[in-house]
C-alpha cells in the first residue's frame, strides 16, 4: 500500500477528489482582499494540495485560492 496517497475529506466526512465541486458552507472573508465568499457559493473544479485540509480553486471574483476543506461541502 502507498503512503503517499492523501485522502481530503469534506466538512462530512466525503471523500473529494480533483475537478469536483464543492459548495462554501460558511462567510468566509478572502485574505488580502474586500470579496466575501458567501455561504451557498459554488466552487467548480479543484485541486488538491499536498496538505489534506486544503484545496486550491478559482471562483467568480477570485483566482487562485486555497480553502479550508472544513468549510467546504461536496456538491
């Protein structure tokens, strides 16, 4: 078995995988920015990071950031 296989699980407990869409399930307020993710957005398409809490994405107004996955539900 590889150790190397990291399994990113949503804020249920469901396994995510690259190119899924996931939905913000909580205001999140962007880091160096005025855009607020509101609760309800839907993220398309992401990737995963080495990190099992974290996944990177674009939305609508922002390129290029990396989420919490404890904030993130399955689409």
């Amino acid at each position: 078995m590889s150790d190397d296989v990291i399994l990113v699980k949503d804020s249920n407990g469901n396994p995510l995988a690259d190119g899924d869409s996931v939905v913000v399930i909580k205001d999140l307020k962007v880091k160096g920015t005025s855009v607020t993710l509101k609760r309800g957005t839907l993220i398309k398409n992401i990737r995963l990071t080495s990190d099992d809490e974290e996944i990177e994405c674009n939305s609508d107004k922002v390129k290029g950031l990396v989420l919490k996955t404890c904030f993130l539900k399955k689409a």
